[in-house]
C-alpha cells in the first residue's frame, strides 16, 4: 500500500505544482520525510504526517489514511457517523466523526467546514460566517 500512496502523494502533489520541499515546508514536515514517502521507503506513515499533507494536497486526509493502508469502518449512528481507523494490527489510529446529513449532502463542504473549525482563526472563523450568513439571506429573498 505504501507505495500506492507515494505515487499518488506524488501525482498530486506534482498536479498542484508543488515540489517536495514546498509541500514538506507547508506540511511542518522535512523533505525527506516526504521523499522516502513518494519512494515507498516509509512504509506506514504517521497518521499526524497524513493529516499535515492532506489540506496542502487539497485530499481529504480519510483519502490519505485509506492509501496508507489503515482499515477503514464505518459506524452509524442517529445523528453523526463515525470513521475509525486502524492499522494493520487492528489498533486504533484516528475516529473521525461527521454530522450525517451534512456529510451525506456534499462531504467535500463538511470537510471543509471541520477544517476551518480546526485550523483557522476565530477572526477568520467570523468573517467566513458573516459571508455564509449573507449569502443565507440573499437567498431567503430570492425565495419570497
């Protein structure tokens, strides 16, 4: 599997004109790391250094953890569905969970949403809201 995903971090990566140092600098991981990853040197690599190259590969990081090779299962329940992951030992490396109709509607938008919740600044958090917020009310006008 590794080597799956280093030709597909590859791929990606050279689609978004990126070279290795620019995504390793961007990630908050070394060049290397990301070599011996495209190259299939570094057979399983870290959920964390997954979740670092996922938002400057533009992927999902649950894409990155599925091409590494981590077991993926699913677990719904009445509200959110659960994503959990393990490795090939069946330890648990990450759960993600996901609000079921919004990620059922456009998963690439709640993905998104999750990660400005988690990565962006309460300053941007608010300017993103005050945007989404009028265009909810264009939108209501257009209705009536």
């Amino acid at each position: 599997m590794s080597t799956e995903l280093g030709k597909y971090i590859e791929s990606v990566r050279t689609m978004r004109e990126l070279s290795q140092r620019q995504l390793a600098e961007r990630a908050g991981i070394s060049n290397t790391e990301v070599w011996r990853i495209e190259t299939g040197q570094r057979k399983n690599p870290t959920p964390a250094v997954l979740k670092a190259l996922a938002p400057h590969l533009d992927v999902p990081y649950e894409e990155l953890l599925i091409k590494a090779g981590y077991i993926e299962e699913t677990i719904d329940h009445s509200g959110y569905t659960e994503k959990v992951f393990r490795d090939d030992k069946g330890n648990v490396v990450d759960i993600l969970r996901m609000a079921k109709e919004m990620y059922e509607r456009d998963s690439d938008w709640a993905n998104i949403a999750y990660r400005i919740s988690k990565e962006l600044s309460s300053e941007d958090i608010s300017a993103i809201k005050a945007v989404a917020t009028s265009l909810l009310n264009k939108n209501k006008k257009r209705k009536k």
